[in-house]
C-alpha cells in the first residue's frame, strides 16, 4: 500500500500490523482503534487523521 491514497478512508478496527504504508495520504482518515504495530508509517501523511486507541507498538511481555 506505498503511496496510496487512504485519505477519509475509514480504517477504525483495521488490522494494518506490519503493512508498508509508506508514503502512504492518511490525511483525516479513521485510523482509531486499529492495529499498526510494526506498520511502515515513513513518509506517510497523517495530518487530522483520528488515533484515538490505536495500537502503534508491539507490546511486550515482561514476564521472565
């Protein structure tokens, strides 16, 4: 998805884990809740875009 044109989309929920969204227009798409841990985000345009409760990194365990 490098270069694509997300703007508006609506990707609340989406499931984006380890996907190049590189360069990618997210200009005031609906990105809340959704999971871009691992997520190429380089370049990618995320003026007004909505991040309410995504997930932007892996989470670790911390149990030896």
């Amino acid at each position: 998805m490098t270069d694509a044109d997300l703007s508006r989309a609506n990707l609340s929920e989406a499931g984006l884990a380890g996907v190049d969204l590189s360069n990618a227009d997210l200009t005031g798409a609906d990105l809340s809740k959704a999971n871009l841990s691992k997520a190429n985000l380089s370049g990618a345009v995320l003026t007004g875009a909505k991040l309410d409760g995504a997930r932007l990194f892996r989470r670790r365990s911390w149990s030896r």
